[in-house]
C-alpha cells in the first residue's frame, strides 16, 4: 500500500528500508528526541548509536500503512517486519516536525 507522507518521513522510511543509518538520521533535527522501547534518545550521537543498535538487532522492514493527525504532529500505522518475535507486527510512529526535520519520534505498539 503506497499512502503519501510528509517529506523527511518518506526520506526517513526509505532510508530504514535500505538500512542506511546516515540519511536516516540525516531526517531529524540536531536536538530531536526519539522515545523506543522504553527507553528516551536526544540528539544526533544518542540516535544515531539507536539506529544502528536496532538495524543490526532487527534488521525491520517498514511497510507505512495509514497516517492520521495534524500536520506537524501525524501518526502513522506501519507494518513492521524484522528479527523479532511476532513479526510482522503493527507499529504506530508519533511524529513531530517542524519544517523538513523530524524533531521527536514516538514508537509504540
């Protein structure tokens, strides 16, 4: 299912398919915070070593699904499949953006 995403999402989601750890960071802001199993990380050094923890451990293809909410604040279901019990899983990303970046990123089931 192909639905249309605001910019640095679809640059993020195509970068996290090809598993390219520096475009992926290279959708959020200098200071963006990243909230993931359980745990909080701020800033580009914090969320790169995340990116990369979860690429080597998961190694997840995203399949977004839906989005719903406001502009600067969308919610997207996706499809998430990986290295990990119960895969293919349905996730739900809480963006905020401000411009072209992404500045906090919120992933629950």
């Amino acid at each position: 299912m192909s639905i249309e995403l605001p910019k640095p999402m679809a640059a993020y989601y195509a970068a996290k398919n090809q598993k390219d750890v520096e475009s992926m960071l290279a959708c959020f802001a200098a200071d963006a915070i990243v909230h993931d199993e359980g745990e909080d990380r701020r800033g580009h050094i914090e969320i790169r070593e995340w990116m990369e923890e979860t690429t080597r451990k998961y190694g997840v293809t995203v399949d977004p699904r839906e989005i719903s909410g406001d502009a600067d604040k969308p919610v997207v279901a996706a499809l998430v499949a990986g290295n990990f019990p119960g895969s293919p899983v349905t996730l739900y990303y809480h963006f905020t953006l401000a411009g072209d970046a992404i500045t906090h990123l919120e992933i629950n089931p």
